[in-house]
C-alpha cells in the first residue's frame, strides 16, 4: 500500500479554508484502524518518568491517534509568526534571526525581532506536486563569516519534477541569492499526483559535514542498492566533494534502508546522527545513525530484531504518524528536558520527547507527550524556548506564568 499523506486526511478536514497546494504535500500515511499495540501514551501532559511498554488496545489506540493533547504542566505556548504555508524547517542564525522555508510555494521567509518580514528572501521555482517543493535548509556553521545556506528541493520542468537537488546561497541584507549546485541529480518521485517519498532534510553535523536524508522514491528496492541513492543518509562536504572517511568510498552514502527520513538532529554529546523515518504501516521510527549501517527497509520496519539491520532505538507501533522534525534541546529555559530528544507527528501535531540512556544512548528510558501542536519541525531556539511549526504557524513552548 503507498501511504498517502496525513495532511492529505486529517488537515484538509479541519482546514478547509486554506489554499488546495497545502493539503497536497504528502509524508505518510493518515492514521487506520491500527492492527498491533504501540507504545504507551498514558504520559500524556505529564511529567512522570515511565517505562515504554506496549499496552494501548487497538481500540484506545485509534482513539488516541485523533484524541487532543492536553499540554503539558508548566508549558504555554506563544505564536511567533502566522499566515505561513507548511513552515517545514526553522534555522536560526547566530544573529538571532529565524530562517524557514515554505514547502510549495518554494519561499525562504525571515523572522527579525519577533516579526515576519512581509517579503521572502527569496522564491525559488519549484515542483510542488505531492511531497516535492523546497524541502530542506539548514545554515552553514560559519553563517556569520560567509552568510551561506543549504537547501533541498525539487527542480521543474515542463509542470513535473525533474530532479531533486541541494543547492548553496548567499544571503545579504535579508535578501538570499547567488545560487551554486552542491549536489545534483537527486533522485525524484514525479509520478503525478502521488510524488511521494522525497525526503530532503538537511542539516550539518558536529564534524562540518552536511547531512541529506533522501527517500526511496517510492520504490522500496532502491533503500537497499548502494549504488543508488534514494533511500539513504548522505553525508557530503560543504562543498558537494565525498569526505574520504566516507563508508562506502567514492559514494555519499553514509547509511542505508530508510523510507522516507524527515528529520536529522545530532545527539549534543556523542555529535552521533539521529533521523525519523516513515513506516509503511505504522511502525514510524527513530534511528541512531552508525555510518555503513542497514537500517532495513523494505524488508522491515520497526524494531524486528533482525540480526540483518539495525533495529530503531523507538517505533511507533501500530499508530501512523507522519513522524517529521526531530531535535535534541539544547537550552537553559528546560533544564529537566536538557539533552533529550524531541519530534513532530503530522497526522497528529504531537510533540513527544523521548529521555536516551546507556553508554550509546541507544535506549528510550521514558517518553511524554508535550503538545499537539508540532506537524513539521521542532527547534531549540537561543532564548530556550522549543520552536514548533504547524500548517500555518511558527509557534514556541516557553514556562507558564
């Protein structure tokens, strides 16, 4: 079964009133009658420290994936910005501003001093149907110095994708230009109106690498052919070139058997890379990256014990949903949640942060449901707040008065 989009369901019924283009973007699949337990939800808008065990019913569990989230205790959430289209990715600069992209429209937007600018920085022509458009972004570590960003998406022609790529630009005086191809010839799902599983995360790691996370293209089989490079974690120097410590020499490819990955964060200990992947049937997950590693799909999804893969730290179970932006937080404004890992579901807008442990941080010791607010990414910002984007909004967790 090819998932359609959980936007594609559940937003276009709450929000009907918003452009068509924005309930077309497609991750996974809308939530079903699940088939197996998941994970305990039972944290929900609590602080308590609990066991993962999967005890949910699949009656309580299909009930859970629509049911609201109450917010967590101490939490209140403030809107930044409004009025978006699919803000799918935040970045901040070490100026304070806020970089975010909009996914079908092919815009970068900025946030100054708490205010959108009315302008984009810049639009790029894009392919929008299904899950193509501008799909990735991150800034470069010495933003300061050369003001360059990355970003991932899907180049047109004739009214279909033609490649996905990831391309370096400049940004001066608010404005983003001077566009140089890094990586070229991505590949693509164009099928038309169902272009799913493009991945495009983007993000650079500890050790200046840049990070690209790309999906199968709908088509399982390639997630497990090392030659090609749908289904796959790249790894890339700055400049497009293969770092030579690379895996597999000569390939970007860094790790293998992903579906579709649609958020990359770096454990701020270790400098280890953690993704989200979408199952096919449920089974949505978190993965510890280890360079060379297998991670499975399509032969299997979720934590299997296949001696042949590597087993996610975390899957969803039975509960489809549309797993998106992950990030570890990193600021003082939380120092409970100091460190611990955080993700967005789109078919339900939760934010649950799960707490690693072991020598690895390997090992999902507790999980809470924050919020029902977070569909796309998740951030921490320089004030400490936890940056959460919707279909529409650029919203922060910060403490309760």
């Amino acid at each position: 079964m090819k998932r359609a989009a959980p936007w594609a369901g559940q937003f276009g019924l709450r929000q009907r009133a918003l452009p068509l283009m924005l309930v077309t973007f497609i991750l996974a699949c809308a939530p079903v009658a699940p088939s197996s337990p998941a994970p305990p939800l039972s944290e929900v808008g609590s602080a308590t420290e609990r066991q993962v065990t999967p005890t949910l019913s699949d009656a309580s569990q299909a009930a859970a994936v629509t049911s609201p989230v109450p917010l967590a205790p101490g939490l209140k959430i403030e809107v930044v910005a409004d009025g978006l289209q699919l803000p799918a990715n935040l970045a901040f600069a070490p100026d304070g501003r806020l970089f975010l992209t909009e996914v079908t429209a092919g815009t970068i937007r900025i946030i100054e001093q708490g205010r959108l600018l009315p302008e984009p920085a810049i639009t790029l022509e894009v392919a929008n149907d299904g899950e193509q458009g501008l799909l990735g972004m991150a800034l470069a570590p010495d933003f300061d110095r050369t003001h360059h960003l990355y970003v991932y998406y899907s180049e047109p022609k004739e009214g279909v994708g033609l490649r996905n790529r990831v391309v370096r630009l400049t940004e001066s005086g608010n404005r983003v230009s001077n566009l140089e191809v890094v990586l070229d010839n991505l590949p693509i799902n164009n099928t038309l109106h169902n272009a799913s599983h493009n991945g495009g995360r983007l993000a650079f790691g500890p050790d200046g690498k840049l990070y690209v996370t790309t999906g199968d293209i709908g088509k399982g089989l390639t997630a497990q052919d090392k030659q090609k490079l749908a289904g796959k974690i790249l790894r890339i120097n700055p400049d497009g070139s293969i770092p030579s410590d690379n895996p597999f020499p000569g390939s970007p490819v860094y790790a293998l058997g992903l579906r579709n990955s649609y958020g990359i964060g770096f454990h701020p200990l270790t400098g280890v890379p953690y993704v989200t992947d979408n199952g096919p049937q449920g089974h949505d997950e978190v993965n510890r990256i280890e360079g060379g590693a297998n991670y499975g799909s399509p032969d299997v999804n979720g934590i299997r014990n296949n001696p042949r893969f590597v087993d996610p730290i975390w899957d969803s179970g039975a509960e489809r949903g549309g797993i998106s932006g992950m990030t570890f937080y990193t600021g003082a404004l939380f120092p409970d949640y100091r460190n611990d890992l955080f993700f967005c579901t789109f078919s339900s807008g939760r934010l649950r942060r799960l707490r690693l442990t072991g020598d690895r941080y390997e090992t999902v010791q507790s999980q809470e449901l924050l919020s029902d607010q977070c569909y796309l990414d998740v951030l921490t910002g320089p004030d400490g707040a936890i940056y959460m984007t919707s279909f529409n909004k650029v919203q922060r967790l910060v403490p309760a008065d």
